[in-house]
C-alpha cells in the first residue's frame, strides 16, 4: 500500500470567531482653548492634539481602509472610539500620540466562507477575518507604535497528520501514516516531533493499538485523543491531509520546496530517486522522499526524519513568500485540507510560522525500538519521550 505523507505548516500556512463591528471614523474636532487668568493678568495657553495622517492602503476595500484608520486614530488617542477588534489586541495598544506610517498594501481571500486578509502598512501587520459581520482585526504587529506582535497566543501546538488514503478515499477515515507535533513558541522558534506510526499506544475507549489505527477507528479526533494522552500535551487542533493533497499543496500551491537532501536515496517502492544536496522537489518528488523507507538506515525513524525536514522546508518557502501570500495560499489549500481549526486560527498560526527562523525549528523523531505483540510489527517509544513532551509543551526543544 502506498504510504501518503503530510503537509505540516502550510496550514503551517500553516490558518473565526472574532469580534466585529463597523468601524467609527476618527474624531478630528478642533482642540479646546484653555485659558488661566488672575485680577492683575490674564494669559491663554492653548494645547493640540495630532490627528495621524489617513493611511492609504493598496488593494483593500473601503471597509478595510476605514478599519485601519480606525485603528490607528484610536491607539494613538485621538479617538476613544474603538475599533472592531479582539480585547487583546485592544489591550496592548500604547493610547499615546505618535507618528503612523500612510501607506500599505492588503491581500486578501476566502477559507471556510469567510473573509481573510493581510494588510502591511510599512512595517506595521493587519491580520483580519470577515465572519459576515464586517471585518475585524484580530492580530498582528505595530513597530510603529512600540507593540510586540500578537498572533494568537504562544505557544502553539497544533498536529499535523499525513492520512495514507488512496486517491478518492476520505483522508479522515484512513489510517495515520504520518504524525507530527508542530510547535511554535511564538517567539521566533519551535520544533516538530515526529512519532512513529506503529508507536504501540492505548487508544482511548479502545485500548493498546498502534497510534496509526486510532484515525481510522475514530477520526481525527480520536487520533488527537490518543496522541494527548500519550504525550500529556493539550493541543489546538489538527490539519490533516492525504495522498493527493500533498501533492497539490507542496507541488502547484507553493511551487515546490528547496531544501537539503541528507542521503542519496533509491527507492523503487516510493519512487525515491535524490541525490543527496540541495535540490528542488516538486510534488511527486516530495511526496516519494517522504514515503521512503524500505531503503533507508532506521526504516520508518529515518523517513519520519525526512518528513520532519520537508516540514521545515515548508515553512522556509512560506517565510520567503511572506505575509502577503497567507491569504491566497489558504484560499488555494481549503480543498486539500481536513482541520478542526478556524480561519482566525490558520491565519494568526500562518503568521507565526513566517516570524518564526526556519534554522530555529528543532526536528526530532522520538526514539523506540522495534518489537512485536503477536505478529504485528510495532515500536515501543523509548522512556525519555516523557521528558521530550515536557520540554516542548513551552513550543520549543531546549535540550
């Protein structure tokens, strides 16, 4: 049976609930005069309050123009009038004046039927989702008003599942062949961690099975079931997908991926044919790297390796493409995508991953030994997994 692999982060590229409103326009009344005066004089002060300079953004609607001008009368206190927005973000802005920049560019699209764009203001970043009640801003970065970037929350842990359904079958209901944990710490690092397919593991309500079974006995929830309780880890959802979605996401979505070989690798059953280097794949040659493993030293620990290492190519090409492609590639890779999360989380969790060093992204496999129960071929992880989950519960491998 052909073994399918995922696509991590792309979704990594890696991503609504969301507070909305219409937005009110800046109050630009002129100042008040004050004046203090005494039975021998009399003397008038008067004080100004800077109105920020309309910011013009290329490519947005009206509604996303006025949202972001919003935005900024009110974090700049020149308006109490407060914008659609979620509380956090509202929260941290400084409410001081100061000078904001005039000029940017959106790009924007659809997932799951609703609005998502990016709107780059000089170095500032909107993050917006429309949830058919207007749009809304719910993340971002604002150098230009001294506020740290706010994408969601951190860390973030999120699984990533490659299904091994055959063309036409439903990625949900096969079996895992391919299961990572994508972790970002939210400031500029993270890790995968890959896990055995055959990790021989309780099944929740099931009992002792291999972690791959669990998709197929119950779904993807099931599978995140399982993989919590064997890890002690909460995660935030999953992106799932399979055979034919990997292709088209990492082939004709992203355009291909470059990244380093470790090994040559010869492999007629997945159709691996690499020179170890640096090489551009495209989808069917991605796809065989990661189904390979019959050839290759540690077997199916050195293809969830390989796996890890594509994941981290993903994520250079999403980094490359930046901001502005976050939008089209989730309109584009909806189709061959399974995922409990919502637009606002792909996008905020698209985000991250383009802030986030591809060189600071740990890939590890958790290590086991082969074994047998009956006459299943199955991996008992080793004893220092617990240790590895407690580590990067904070979104990054420090040891």
């Amino acid at each position: 049976m052909l073994r399918r692999a995922l696509f991590a982060t792309l979704a990594l590229s890696l991503l609504v609930t969301s507070c909305s409103g219409e937005a009110e326009p800046p109050d630009t009344s002129p100042p008040l005069a004050s004046s203090t005066s005494s039975s021998s004089t009399t003397t008038s002060s008067t004080t100004t309050t800077t109105t920020p300079p309309l910011v013009e953004i290329d490519g947005a609607p009206a509604e996303v123009v006025d949202l972001v001008r919003a935005f900024y009368a009110f974090a700049t206190g020149t308006t109490d009038s407060e914008p659609a927005a979620t509380p956090g973000v509202l929260e941290i802005l400084p409410r001081t004046p100061v000078s904001t920049p005039v000029s940017g560019v959106a790009s924007l699209g659809q997932y799951s039927g609703q609005g998502v764009a990016t709107v780059e203001v000089e170095s500032d970043l909107f993050l917006l989702v429309d949830a058919g009640a207007g749009w809304s801003i719910i993340g971002g970065k604002w150098p230009s008003l001294g506020v740290a970037a706010t994408f969601g929350g951190a860390p973030r842990l999120v699984l990533v599942v490659g299904s091994d359904a055959r063309p036409g079958e439903d990625p949900a209901g096969a079996r895992a062949d391919s299961i990572h944990l994508s972790a970002l710490n939210g400031a500029g690092a993270g890790a995968f961690v890959g896990v055995p397919r055959d990790s021989w593991v309780g099944v929740p309500g099931v009992g002792n099975r291999k972690i791959t079974a669990s998709l197929a006995i119950g779904g993807p929830d099931k599978l995140v079931e399982t993989f919590e309780a064997m890890s002690g880890l909460d995660v935030e959802g999953y992106v799932l997908t399979g055979f034919v979605g990997f292709q088209e996401m990492l082939g004709n979505v992203l355009g291909g991926i470059n990244m380093f070989v470790p090994r040559a690798i010869r492999d007629s059953a997945s159709g691996a044919d690499l020179e170890a280097g640096d090489q551009y794949l495209n989808g069917p040659e991605a796809l065989a790297l990661a189904r390979a493993r019959k050839t290759l030293p540690g077997g199916d620990f050195t293809r969830s390796e390989h796996q890890g290492l594509i994941m981290i190519a993903t994520a250079r090409t999403v980094g490359r493409l930046g901001f502005a492609a976050i939008p089209r590639l989730m309109e584009m890779s909806e189709p061959w995508l399974v995922t409990n999360l919502s637009p606002e989380q792909l996008l905020t969790l698209s985000a991250l991953l383009v802030e986030t060093d591809p060189d600071a992204i740990s890939n590890l496999v958790l290590p086991g030994r082969t074994g047998q129960v009956g006459s299943a071929s199955v991996v008992f992880v080793g004893s220092s997994a617990a240790t590895i989950w407690q580590d990067v519960a904070d979104g990054v491998l420090d040891n």
